[in-house]
C-alpha cells in the first residue's frame, strides 16, 4: 500500500463528527447515572426545617448521609419508592452507636426525622426534671452558656445550652433548655424493645421526638435511612440583632 492510500484508509476510518458526539453524550450519560446511584442509593441529601436538633444542626442546613451506615431497607430507596414494597427486612443491618445523628422513617407519619439517638434495643430511657436518665443512671450536664435568639418563625426564644456526653459516646455533644418544666421534662419511663431505637432531639423543649405522643415513638431499626456525617452547607443567614445570639455563617464542610 502507498503512503497516499494508507492516508486515506486512516481517514475513513477516523469517526465521523456525529460519531464523536454520540460518544461524549453516551459518556455524560453514564456519568450522569453513576452519580445518580451514588448520590441517591449509596448517599442522602437532606436538609434542615426546624429548630429541634439545635445547636448540632441549624435551620437551612444542608446534610449528607451515609445510607449504608445501618444496612439497606426499602426506607433507604428514594423517590418515594418504598412505597413499593411493604417489607420490613434490612440487608447488612447494623446498630447505630448512642449519640449518632441518624436520619430515618417516622413509623407512624411515615415522614423523614432527624434526631439523635440515646436509646438502644434494652436500654432504659426517662427524662426527670428536664434530667436524662439512662439505664437507671443521671446524666451529667454541664452548663455553657444563657442566651436569646429568634427562631425562623419569628418567635424570640431564651435557652440554656449544656453538653452531655451519653456512655460510648465519643465526644460531648451540646444541648438547649428553655426549661426543666416543659411538657417533655418530666416523662414515663420508656424501655427500648429488641430491634428498635429510641431518639430524642438536641433542642430538648423544641423537638417532637420518641418522648412525644405525637412522636414516632420506638422506631424500628428497618426505618432508619442513614448516618448524618457532613454538613456541606447552609444558605440559610439569620439576621443580626442586638442582644440576640446567630449562628456561625461559617457552616460548610463540618463533620458531624
């Protein structure tokens, strides 16, 4: 073959302009699925309505979960799709630690919940004076900070920030109290069943959590969705008012 034909046999075989763009919009497709799969089935995004886990997590929060931290159930699928199948079954289950942040199903709304959980399957959970007390024991607080701020509703709220620290869990965590009288403060003596946890919020006298009659109650664990472990961002800004506590702007890429 001389060099003129094997220039032009190279050329013909050199793809054609629409071949090359049918193969860059196969690859944008593939890539578009893949993230898809990952940011859906594999991770969570969420973000924050109301003030019930405060100070942990602020209003306009948004959040990534790890939905492979508890094992998979049909609560773990998206768009709605676990109304497709009635199964209470969970693959690669696991249990949550006491103090994890956890995203999951609430069992009688069937509306998705973030709290944080204090109650494992067997444990002994009551609030007694605005005191927890866990398995028979108090829990220690001990006291920060006394400040106002605004909720996002407007109201204008005085709170009592502590931390605690539940046993096993790693590091404090910090809590409000607007009272240790609140409707919440004194409560029954809840015993958590095999193969369910037990959650409360971190903004204690401002959170509809498994002490509440109109909480979820004892959640099973195959309604838990995922671990919340990174805030990424938040839009939401309060405004700065004299005499009134704002959270940090600086909300972004925080380890929970």
């Amino acid at each position: 073959m001389s060099v003129s034909q094997e220039s032009e046999s190279q050329e013909s075989e050199k793809p054609s302009l629409r071949a090359r763009v049918l193969d860059e919009l196969k690859f944008f497709a593939q890539l578009f699925v893949f993230m898809l799969f990952f940011l859906t089935l594999v991770w969570g995004h969420y973000k924050i309505p109301s003030e019930s886990m405060q100070p942990t997590l602020e209003v306009g929060d948004h959040l990534y979960v790890s939905k492979f931290a508890y094992g998979y159930s049909r609560h773990s699928l998206p768009f709605g799709l676990h109304r497709l199948s009635s199964s209470g079954s969970k693959i690669f289950s696991r249990l949550p630690k006491r103090g994890d942040v956890v995203v999951f199903r609430n069992p009688r709304s069937e509306l998705v919940m973030i709290k944080r959980v204090v109650g494992l399957p067997g444990d002994q959970v009551q609030v007694r004076g605005g005191r927890l007390w866990l398995n028979g024991e108090e829990i220690a607080r001990t006291p920060q900070s006394h400040f106002l701020y605004r909720e996002h509703k407007g109201n204008v709220v005085g709170v009592d920030a502590y931390t605690e620290r539940w046993p096993g869990e790693k590091n404090a965590h910090v809590i409000y109290e607007q009272t240790d009288s609140g409707a919440l403060d004194n409560t029954e003596l809840f015993a958590v069943p095999a193969g369910h946890v037990f959650f409360m919020g971190d903004n204690r006298d401002n959170s509809i959590d498994s002490r509440a009659d109109a909480g979820p109650g004892f959640v099973p664990l195959s309604h838990l969705i995922g671990r919340a472990d990174l805030l990424m961002f938040s839009f939401k800004r309060c405004q700065q008012e004299e005499g009134l506590s704002c959270p940090s702007s600086r909300r972004f890429l925080k380890r929970l």
